[in-house]
C-alpha cells in the first residue's frame, strides 16, 4: 500500500480496533470522502493491502420496483470495493478516476449483497510503478444466498494531481 497516503494511514491505524469500531470508521471516512458512499450506508466488512469486502443491506431507500436491490446500488457496491481497494495504492499525489464499468446483470438480489475486491501482488507493484495508468480491477458480488446477481469490470485509472499555480 502507498505509504504517503492517508486512506492507508487510516487504515493501518485502526486495524487493531475492534471490527465494529473499525468498520464504521472506515465506512464514516470513506462517506465523507464519497458522500454517496455514506448515503446508501456500505459497510466495510475487510480491508487490507490485497482485498476489500463492502456489503449492503437490501432496505427500502436501496431497492427497486420489485423489492430488490437497485441495478444502481448493486453497481456502487462494486465501486466503492475496487475503488477503496485501489485507492489504498495510490500515492495521495495522484487522482484516482473510474474510467469504465461494465455490470451485467443476472438475477434479482432479494437479500443483502457483498462484493470483494481484490488486487494481485504484480497489480500492486504496476500502481507503485506507474506515476500514471489504469487496471481492470476484479470484483465479485454475492447476495445472502450465495448467488452472483452481477458480473462486473472495473476499470480504474490514476493520474498526477495538477500542480496549483
């Protein structure tokens, strides 16, 4: 994880909280960051150098016509995995964008959802590597049944912040 980063400052100073405490911070910060983040109330379930897990409940404000989950939370459930994940790589003198995402759709999410993010050591090592590039971030997404109600790709970039004048 990029050192000079405060998400992973963050991070590394509350992992030995206890999960709870830990989880709501994580999810109060990010919120801000990202305040629809904090509106549609993701959970931070993991979070470390190699993998992110983030859940959301099937309630009323997240659902659709037919009382599943919104196609719309489902895919900023995934976002917000791939990019907390791919944020925690990227030094804060970078700007982190999605570039495009691809969600296909496949069953009604009737329960809550999870998705778990993950990043490979050589993915790892091409963001601290890269001043600027992009990765296809891989995702999985469950419902409490253990089925997958989504496939999706993540393509996140990363570039240099603009220097003010």
């Amino acid at each position: 994880m990029a050192k000079d980063n405060r998400l992973y400052t963050l991070v590394k100073t509350t992992s030995k909280f206890p999960k709870g405490i830990r989880s709501t911070l994580w999810s109060k910060a990010f919120g801000r960051v990202v305040p629809m983040v904090g509106t549609a109330n993701i959970r931070y379930l993991e979070v470390d150098k190699d993998h992110v897990t983030v859940r959301i409940e099937n309630q009323r404000n997240m659902q659709n016509h037919i009382k599943g989950v919104h196609a719309a939370a489902m895919a900023l459930l995934a976002e917000t995995a791939t990019g907390f994940l791919t944020g925690l790589h990227i030094p804060d003198d970078r700007i982190l964008l999605i570039k495009s995402l691809h969600v296909d759709y496949l069953k009604v999410a009737q329960g809550g959802l999870t998705a778990t993010a993950t990043l490979s050591a050589d993915q790892q090592k091409f963001i601290a590597d890269n001043e600027k590039g992009e990765l296809l971030i891989p995702v999985t997404v469950i419902d409490d049944s253990a089925n997958e109600p989504i496939h999706c790709q993540m393509l996140w970039a990363w570039l240099p912040k603009r220097k003010k004048s």
